[in-house]
C-alpha cells in the first residue's frame, strides 16, 4: 500500500529580493516535493529598484510605447522567467492582511487562503511623516510605474514650456539626502542637459535642488558628505543642508531650520525619497510600532509571535549590537530569504536551525554618469572604476536568479540605455 503524505502548505508574501530568493532555493533542493509553495505578489515581475533612478532620468528622443517597454525592462523581470510554475503556484493577487491566530491570509481576488508555513517579504513604502501636502505635490520612486511617471513627467512639463513658448526659471527639486535622493538628483543634472536640448530650453534657467534635513548625505561623515557636495555642485546642484521640509504646495516648499526658523523656495516638480517605512499590512497585522512597524524576529527568522512564520528584507527587525536594526537594503533581503530557505528545509528535515549572521553591506552611489562611491564602512572611493562595479553587482545579481545568457542579455540590455545620456 502506498501511504500519501500530505504537503505542508507554504506561502511566501512578495517577490521581491528576499521572497525570490526564498523560492529559487527551495526549488534547487527540490523543495516542492515537501511543501506545497505558493508565491504571491502584487506584481507579475520582479524589480531591481537599485537601478530605478536610471529608468527615472533615461532619455528618449520620443517617448513611444516600445521605448517604456525597453525601459521597464531594463529593472523588471517575469516572475515567470524566474520560477518554474509546474512546481510554485503563482498568485498575482494583492495581500490584504495576515491573521495568525487562524493561519489564514485575506488576499483581494482569491479571498482567504489558509497556510501550514509562511513567509512575510512584502518590502516597503513611502513615508511622507503626515508633512502638509507632500503627498499630494510630490512624486515618489519605489515601484517601476513611479520612475516612468517622472521620467514621461519631465519630458512633459518642458515640452509643455516650449510649445507654450515660455521662458521662466522653473525648479526641480529632490527631498531627501540618503542613496537614493543623492543617486537621482545626480543622475537628474544630466537628464534636465538632454530636455532642455530637446525643447531648446536655456539651461541658466534650470535650477535642480536637493533638500536634506541633517548636516551630512548618504549617511556620510563631513569628509563623505563634502566628496559628494563637491561632485553635486560641479553637477550644478544647489544642495541644501539642515532644512526640514515643513509643507508643500504646488510651487512652493517650506523649509524648516533647526532653530525653527522657515524660508520658502519656489518648485515646480518635487521627488520625495526621504521616507521609507515597512509595508502597511506587515505594521497593521503582526508588526510593532516600536520596532519602526516591522516584525521583530528571533535569531533564527521566525516571528517572535509565532514560529511558522519567517520574516524577511525590509519587514524583519532583527536585532544587530544594541537593538540597532538592520538597514533596509537588497543585501540583506537577499541573504535572509537564502537563510529562511535553509531554515525551511531543516524544520522540513526535523534539523536544527541556523543563526543569521549579516554580512555588513557595502554601499555604492552613483553620483552622476559614469562615476560612483563606494562607501565600505572603513573607507570611500570614487571614480570610474566603481562605476563598473556598481554594474558588476548588477550582473552579478541577474546571475544569481537568471540563467547566464537572459543575465548577459539584460546587463547588456540595461548598459546601453542607462549609458545613452552619459
Ligand atoms: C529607489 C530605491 C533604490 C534602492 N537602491 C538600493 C541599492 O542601491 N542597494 C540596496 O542594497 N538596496 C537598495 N534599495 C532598497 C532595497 O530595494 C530594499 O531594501 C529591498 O528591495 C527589500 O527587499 P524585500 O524583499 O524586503 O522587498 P521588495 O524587494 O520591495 O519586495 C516586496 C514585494 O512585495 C510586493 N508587495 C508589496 N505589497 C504587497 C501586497 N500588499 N500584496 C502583494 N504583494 C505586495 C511588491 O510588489 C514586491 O514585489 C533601494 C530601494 C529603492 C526604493
């Protein structure tokens, strides 16, 4: 007689860095013979965000359909060309919320779906702090859709100027100091060059400002913060330091100094990237506000409230020192879902689980063309070559979850249009 075992039903919530992960490892042990797995995301693709301030700032001689679809392409990928689907169920659903007193998931189209294990990696969203009208008068820059809608926005507004046969100052202005604020407005000085060529639009009359409320970018000490000033004002930058945004409206930002004091400066478009903050149905389901909304977790990855769940990427607080948590960054992602992987395999197996160990990341900034910082915690470099590694690491990463020739084929693919404007 041949006894059937019954599959564990396990569940991974996103397909970002560390639900991808997750999956492609279980399958390389031939997982889906011990568990039944389903993926589900919002998405059909999964997105590389690291490179959306290129997608934001690429330039086309005319915006078609074919050239967005280049350009979605250049950080998106079918989550189909990543996953075997004879082996992972694949819903493209959107999660709802997480009741893990009764293992069930409420999802928008399938409606409830219940799990034996699951795993929590639905990443992030923007934080506006409740700052009057920034939600309204800015754009953001989390999801490919948010990147294309400045680029085609830009392209817009200043072919509306030419038609219209205007002249004036207009100001484009970036909130928010961290990588991904100094990477756009970088990369932005040579974008607004190309529009304003394009649409004969006198430069001088461009102004491009970044706003940061603290005294330093990137997280940098005053020597980092100065290289990168430095690079930004030869960029034509004006960065200002030490001024909180206080309100928005449609053209115009109040700025807030430390001693309280506001100035107001014109804008006609603003990209907020000064806020990040855990998935809104990780915080309201199982996460804890004192832990900046995430899901606190045990050395191990599992929730602190309940073992079958597994936390990773941005929704998990592990603590690293003292109660410090871990930045939210794709290096980690990628090394807790390759953790949780292994961990699921070992309970499956009635082994022992692992610790996580964080390999300390290292940060690369491009700062404008064909030039970056590596930032690596003891020291900084700049120049060309780190550039060429930050590509690298991207090639790198299309290794890992493509087979060789789809990786070649996207860096190849990405290279050419992120190069075109530099
Ligand atoms: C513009 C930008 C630039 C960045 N640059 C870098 C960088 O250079 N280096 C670096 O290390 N990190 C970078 N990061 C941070 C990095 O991208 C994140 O830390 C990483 O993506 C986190 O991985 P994750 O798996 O937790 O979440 P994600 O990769 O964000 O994946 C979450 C997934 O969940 C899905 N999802 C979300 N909500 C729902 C829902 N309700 N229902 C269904 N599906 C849902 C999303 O569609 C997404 O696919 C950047 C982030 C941004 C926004």
């Amino acid at each position: 007689m041949v006894v059937k075992i019954e599959k564990r039903k396990l569940i991974i919530l996103g397909a970002g860095f560390a639900g991808i992960r997750v999956v492609q490892d279980l399958l390389k042990k031939n997982a889906n013979q011990i568990f039944d797995i389903t993926l589900v995301d919002r998405r059909d693709t999964h997105v590389f965000q690291g490179d959306l301030y290129e997608v934001a700032t690429a330039f086309n001689k005319k915006i078609t359909n074919q050239c967005l679809t280049d350009l979605r392409e250049t950080v998106a990928t079918p989550i189909k060309d990543l996953i075997d689907f004879k082996k992972v169920k694949f819903l493209k659903d959107e999660v709802l919320g997480i009741d893990h007193t009764t293992k069930k998931l409420r999802l928008k189209k399938t409606g409830s779906i219940s799990y034996d294990y699951l795993v929590v990696a639905l990443g992030s969203e923007t934080n506006y702090f409740d700052i009057p009208g920034l939600k309204d008068h800015s754009f953001d820059m989390k999801t490919v859709e948010d990147a294309l809608k400045i680029n085609c926005h830009l392209d817009q507004f200043f072919r509306e100027l030419w038609e219209k046969g205007e002249e004036r100052d207009v100001y484009i202005s970036v909130g928010g100091g961290g990588a991904t604020g100094v990477e756009l407005t970088a990369e932005l000085a040579t974008f607004l060059r190309c529009l304003a060529k394009k649409y004969h639009y006198p430069m001088g009359k461009i102004h491009l400002q970044l706003i940061e409320g603290s005294k330093i970018l990137i997280s940098l000490d005053k020597k980092g913060t100065d290289l990168v000033l430095n690079r930004l004002s030869k960029l034509g930058v004006n960065t200002f330091l030490e001024r909180y945004i206080d309100s928005v409206s449609k053209n115009e930002i109040t700025l807030r100094f430390p001693d309280g004091k506001k100035e107001n400066i014109p804008s006609d478009f603003l990209v907020w990237t000064g806020g990040v903050m855990v998935n809104r149905i990780v915080q309201d389901s199982l996460g804890s506000k004192s832990k900046r909304g995430a899901m606190k977790v045990n050395p191990y990855l599992q929730s602190e409230h309940d073992k079958n769940i597994f936390v990773a990427g941005d929704n998990a607080f592990f603590q690293w020192g003292s109660d410090r948590p871990l930045p939210m960054v794709a290096q980690i992602a990628y090394q807790q879902g390759a953790l949780v992987a292994r961990n699921l395999l070992r309970i499956s197996c009635g082994e022992a689980l692992i610790r996580f160990e964080p390999k300390s990341p290292m940060y690369l900034i491009p700062l404008g063309g064909k030039y970056a910082l590596l930032n690596t915690g003891k020291r900084i470099f700049v120049g060309r070559w780190v550039w060429l590694l930050k590509r690298w690491v991207y090639f790198k990463y299309a290794l890992s979850i493509l087979p060789f020739w789809k990786a070649l084929a996207k860096f190849a693919h990405s290279t050419r249009i992120f190069t075109e404007n530099d």
